[in-house]
C-alpha cells in the first residue's frame, strides 16, 4: 500500500486557487501605488537603502521630507514605454496641529528595471528646496531649473560653489585695487620719509606687502627697492608706515657721500606693486547677487 499522502481532489483546487491569487500579477497601476507607499515609508523611518532600491536616485540630502501621509491623485500608464506616472499629494503638520499643514504635489515617473521591476526613474517636487544652498535662489538656478526633474536640479548644485568662488575672486580683485601706496615725507625739524597705505575697500586687510621702487633727484640713474608690509588695516583708513632706505645709503657710502645731506623732497616712489594680501572677513554676501550668475556661468563655460 502507497503511504504517500494524496491531496482530495477538493484540497488541490482550493490550494491551485489560492496559489493563482497569491502570485496572479496585480495590475502595474496597483503595484506602484503600493511602492509609492513603501517608498514614503521608507522616508520617513530614515531607512536610505531601502529608499534607493525603490529608487536609485533618491538623495538623502535633499529629498528627506517630512511626511505624515500621502494621497494619490492620478496614475497614468504609458503604453508603449511601459512607464507610470503617479501623481501624488504629501501632507505633514508640524505637531499634528492641523493649522500648521503642509502639503506638496509630487511626481513620481516609474519603469521598468532589467528584472521587469518596477523603480521610480524620477521625480518632480521631493526635493526639499528650502534645505537647498541659499545660492541657488541667489544665483537664479532654480529659476533656470524650473522645469528640470528633482536629480537634474541635484546634480548640477556643485555649480553653486564655483558661482560663489568665482564671485568671491571678482569682489577680492576689486577690493585689492581699492588698496594703493604712496610715498609721502614731512619736512622742518622732524623731517621724515613714509609710506602710506590707502585702504579704500569696504573690507579690512589682514596683512598686505609691497614691492616698491623710488628714485632720488640727485642719483637718476639708480632704482632703489623696498619691501613694505602691514596689518590689520580698517576699511576706508590710511595707515601710515616707515621708510626703509639702505639699499640708498649703502650706495651713498660706496660713493664717499655719506656725509652729504640728503633731502625728504628729493625721494620720489617709482613704481610699486602688491605681493600679498589678505581680507579675512570677505565673503559673497545677498547683495552682491543679481539673479543671473547661474546663466552668465554657463554662457562662459559651456561654449
């Protein structure tokens, strides 16, 4: 006698229909729905990896928002690229008092993967804007991006810090030029010869260094050099700083004039140029944007 135990004819049909049931393919509509939920889910338990299987671009910078609820409105299945579109409303209250709601649309586009899964391929409206760089509104690139997906608008943020270092060079450049030498001298009793340090920038200088020549009347056929170095000079000040002259002197002394009087009047500065210089309190500030870095930036470097 077989001791194998048979299935009743009833059981097997009852365990065919439940099996069917079980792995029957859900519409494609309804799978998204449900992976939309997960994906929500997924956000707000800070669980990334799993965020990323559902979708392989999600930033957990950007696209961390706060949920209580969502509510799907529309789902749209294109038939010949098999992709989904899911269009959908996020709700959150801030201590779940209702005065306090926010809701945002969101645009999730899903297709297929090479195992025939579904997966978000991009979205419209997860990424947080408001935890975005300052500069992106600053600098008129989200205005630019109006239309782009959430990653195109991620993607490209490292621009902002070349935008701002760019802007930060441009304002340094013109507050060095705003910073000039001049050789000046008093006369009588105390005769004396001085450099003096016009700071007309809106920046203070940490430290500064000239490379400086002058010429003496009485000697046109030699170019004396200095060094002349300060620090900490407000904005819009005048510092006034000593004159060094022994290259002058030890030429004096090789020619047997040492001992002839020399006049302050007599020393002119010829030429001078900034070696070094430091404003330590410089940065690109709200003001100094206009709205339109982000598209002069990609004029000049996307030719």
């Amino acid at each position: 006698m077989n001791s194998k135990k048979l299935f009743s004819p009833l059981i097997l049909v009852v365990f065919l229909l439940l099996s069917c049931n079980n792995t029957s393919s859900l519409k494609p509509e309804d799978i998204v729905i449900d992976k939309t939920q997960d994906l929500f889910n997924y956000i707000s338990s800070n669980k990334v990896d799993s965020a990323r299987l559902l979708y392989p671009n999600f930033s957990e910078k950007y696209m961390s928002i706060l949920s209580d609820s969502i509510h799907v409105t529309n789902v749209v299945l294109d038939e010949n690229s098999k992709n989904i579109t899911v269009e959908l409303t996020n709700y959150y209250s801030e201590n779940h008092i209702e005065s306090n709601s926010v809701k945002r649309n969101i645009i999730l586009t899903y297709c297929p993967n090479d195992s025939n899964e579904y997966i978000v391929l991009k979205s419209v409206g997860l990424v947080d804007k408001d935890i975005l760089p300052v500069e992106a509104t600053y600098t008129g690139y989200l205005k630019a991006k109006a239309k782009d997906c959430d990653y195109e608008i991620i993607k490209d943020l490292n621009i902002l810090d070349s935008i701002k270092a760019e802007m930060r060079n441009q304002l340094f450049e013109r507050a060095k030029s705003l910073v000039t030498l001049e050789l000046w001298y008093r006369t009588g009793n105390r005769a004396d010869v001085y450099y003096r340090i016009f700071n007309r920038s809106d920046e203070m200088i940490g430290n500064v260094q000239f490379s400086a020549t002058y010429k003496y009347e009485d000697w046109p056929s030699y170019t004396f050099h200095n060094t002349v170095s300060s620090s900490n000079i407000p904005a819009n000040t005048v510092q006034n700083v000593g004159f060094n002259d022994y290259e002058f002197e030890q030429v004096r002394l090789e020619a047997g004039h040492i001992f002839r009087n020399v006049y302050v009047t007599k020393y002119h500065l010829n030429s001078y140029k900034i070696t070094n210089i430091s404003f330590p309190y410089l940065s690109v500030e709200e003001e100094n944007y206009t709205g339109n870095e982000y598209e002069k930036y990609i004029k000049k470097h996307r030719k």
